[in-house]
C-alpha cells in the first residue's frame, strides 16, 4: 500500500512568503505617493472653503480682521466665526487665523495635516490658491 502525500513542502511556503514581502515592499510606495496626493487635493479643496467662507465673513462684518478659524482635528468641524459658513473640512487639519489683510501672493492663512508631506504647513492666499 503506498501513500501519497498532500500539500506543500516548507520550502515552498518560505519561497511564497518571500515573494509575497517582496510585492508588498515594492507596492508601499506607490500607496504612499497615492495617499499624499489624495490628501494634498483635500487640502487644497478646504483652503477654498475656508477662504471663501473667511471672505464671507469678513463682508458681512464690512472690516478687515484676523479670522480666528477653529477646527476640532479630530472630527474636521469648523467652529467659531466661520461655523456658519463652512461645516466640515479634512480630519486631521490644523488651520492657522486668517489675515483678511493679505493681498496677493501674500500668505493668508496656512493648513497642515499630517498625511501631507509628513505634516509641513501648505500655505494659501486670500483666496485659498496655494503658495508654493
């Protein structure tokens, strides 16, 4: 009577293991690259929010004035002054005040999130455009 074995022999199951780390190791980056330009575009979509939202405000008030922007990190709510105007933003942003003041290419306000560029402050004009 003879037996057949069934199943795969240790060394075929380190050679997939290691083929399998090596396509992770290769794959990481790009999901990084993909990740940092989703949340610069979400950054960039919240410096027009706010903006706008700052803009509004500073209208409606007929004054030039620093705009506190208050934004709960946790949950991306926007309180204080411009709760009115916009709601929510991109979790995980921090905002800077807003400077009505600033004219130009002159900053107006800066945002950081930690998923974009390992957490460097973008800084926007008054209309939210970003400042390279």
């Amino acid at each position: 009577m003879s037996f057949r074995r069934k199943g795969f022999t240790l060394t075929e199951i380190m050679i997939v293991v290691v083929l399998i780390g090596l396509l992770a190791a290769m794959a990481m980056p790009s999901f990084r690259f993909v990740r940092n330009k989703t949340y610069r575009f979400l950054i960039n979509n919240d410096a027009r929010q706010l903006a706008g939202a700052a803009q509004q405000y500073v209208t409606e008030n007929r004054e030039y004035v620093i705009v506190p922007i208050t934004v709960d990190t946790a949950t991306g709510v926007v309180s204080g002054p411009l709760a009115g105007y916009v709601t929510k933003i991109t979790r995980a942003t921090e905002v800077g005040e807003y400077d009505s003041s600033a004219l130009g290419n002159s900053v107006a306000f800066t945002l950081r999130n930690i998923y974009v560029d390992e957490g460097v402050p973008l800084s926007f004009d008054s209309s939210g455009k970003p400042i390279d």
